[in-house]
C-alpha cells in the first residue's frame, strides 16, 4: 500500500478502509495509520464506526471484513433461487461459450457451476467431471453429456463430495477445462475456503486441468476464508459481473490473467462478454 497523499475526512477514511479490506481481507492497525498518517486512535475510531454499520470486525491487531466466512453456507434445496440471481446466470451463460465439443469439464460445486449445466446442451462428446451431486443431478436431463462424479466423503451442508478420495479421481483425468468455484476471493489471499477437504480437490482439479476459471459474482469479492486454495495470478482467467470496481479488474489483468464481465442484470439470452 502506498501512504494516502493528503488528508481525508472520516468519512473518505472510512471509504478508503473498506475499499483496501476488498483488496486485502485483513489489515492491521499499525498498517492503516502508516498509510493515513492519522495515529492509532483515529484508525480505532473509524473501525468502530464502521463495526457499528456492522461492515467490519476487529481481529487481535487489526480489523476484517464483515463478510469473512469460517463455514459453508447450508445448500438446501429450498433455497435454491439463489440460482435464479441475474448475476450468477449471465456469468454461467458466459463461462458456457468456452466450453467446446469433445472437451472434459471440470465443474466445481456450488451455484454458478450448476448454473452452466442447462448451457451445455447441444455439445457434442463432452464429459463433465464433478463432485457436486446437484450438477449430477442437473446433468439427468442431458443423457448426451458423459459425467463422471468424484465421489469421496459427502459433506451434506454443500451437497458435495471432497477430500483425498475424490482428489484421486480427479488427478487420474486430463481436464481441458475447471470451472472453479468459491464464496470468498480478494486481491490478496486469492481463493480461499473455510474447509481443507475442499481443498484438496480444488488444487487437484488446478493441476489437471489446461485452463482454469474462476467463476465468482463481484459480491464475494473482498472475503476471505479460513484455508488457501490458489492466489489470482495461478488462475487462466476470472469471469465475475460488471460491478467489479474498475481499479479491481485492471489489477488483476496486471496479474497476467484473462478478466470476462457478465452484466448483472439483463435478459436470459443476452449473455456478452
């Protein structure tokens, strides 16, 4: 972080914190006065006006996001309109249009990797491997699409299998393409996931596969969980929504990887890159 030029008020002080929070997952104190010049009360008190918005936490030394997750949210099927979200459906449509006949698919679990599964239809011998039991499930109604679950310990609460069992099928297959999915991403921790059985089988699918995308909406942007899965600069290309602040896409493209905006809200058939 480079110091702030000049002197902000507490509501740009507050602006600033949160924007570096989405940036970096954590920070301390000592680092936040250095680069506000303003001393250690000050910092204190904007954390606290924040807390109060309930937009921050203080941590032993210094200050996270609200956001940051050490559980998996449940993923019951009665909630499942989260599927429906605009956002989480243009980045799938997109995500789909790299998908080619004959090619082997990794899809992650979660939403918006099941959300490609109605894309696919028409493709010509295409595998997908996942460890997801809704994409499974999803993949029923497409017989043409050859699918290969991981299998491996159930974790109910994701509906999805993980741990060194479904980390060995996975290395045992040429993937072209993994489709990567998670809740927490930031400029500065990269992935991450509040479960190491998870991510055994995400670094798995990393090592297997030619070409990597994370597929994550802008609203996950900035969290951080417990466990690392892979920094932003491991990954081929990134494909979130148009509300990824515009400072956040070029710092990434300056990581070398590929960046792709769905809108987030538009029409089910106007997916555009």
């Amino acid at each position: 972080m480079s110091p702030a030029v000049q002197p902000l008020i507490p509501e740009q002080r507050h602006q600033e914190i949160l924007r570096l929070l989405r940036r970096e997952g954590v920070l301390s104190i000592r680092s936040l006065t250095d680069y506000m010049k303003v001393s250690h009360m000050t910092v204190r008190r904007d954390i606290t006006a924040l807390e109060d918005q309930c937009q921050v936490v203080s941590v032993k030394g210094g200050v996270r996001l609200a956001e940051w997750t050490s559980q998996e949210p449940p993923r019951e099927r009665q909630s499942r309109a989260q599927l429906e979200l605009p956002r989480e459906q243009a980045i799938a449509g997109l995500a789909a249009g790299f998908v080619e006949d004959g090619m082997v698919v990794f899809l992650d679990a979660g939403t918006t990797c099941q959300s490609v599964v109605p894309h696919l239809a028409g493709r010509q011998n295409l595998t997908v491997v996942t460890n997801d039991f809704y994409v499974v499930s999803s993949l029923f109604a497409h017989p043409e699409v050859e699918t290969i679950h991981t299998g491996g310990v159930v974790d109910p609460s994701s509906a999805s299998s993980c741990g060194r069992i479904a980390a060995d099928v996975v290395k045992s297959i040429n993937i072209d393409l993994f489709f990567l999915s998670t809740g927490t991403w930031n400029m500065a921790r990269g992935v991450t996931t509040p479960s190491m059985d998870k991510v055994e089988v995400k670094l798995a699918a990393l090592e297997a596969s030619s070409s990597s995308f994370l597929l994550a909406d802008s609203t996950k942007f900035g969290t951080v969980s417990r466990f690392n899965v892979a920094p932003l600069k491991r990954l081929d290309t990134i494909i979130t929504d148009d509300q990824l602040p515009l400072e956040m896409r070029d710092d990434i493209r300056d990581l070398g990887v590929n960046v792709h905006m769905a809108p987030s809200s538009i029409s089910p058939n106007s997916w555009v890159a």
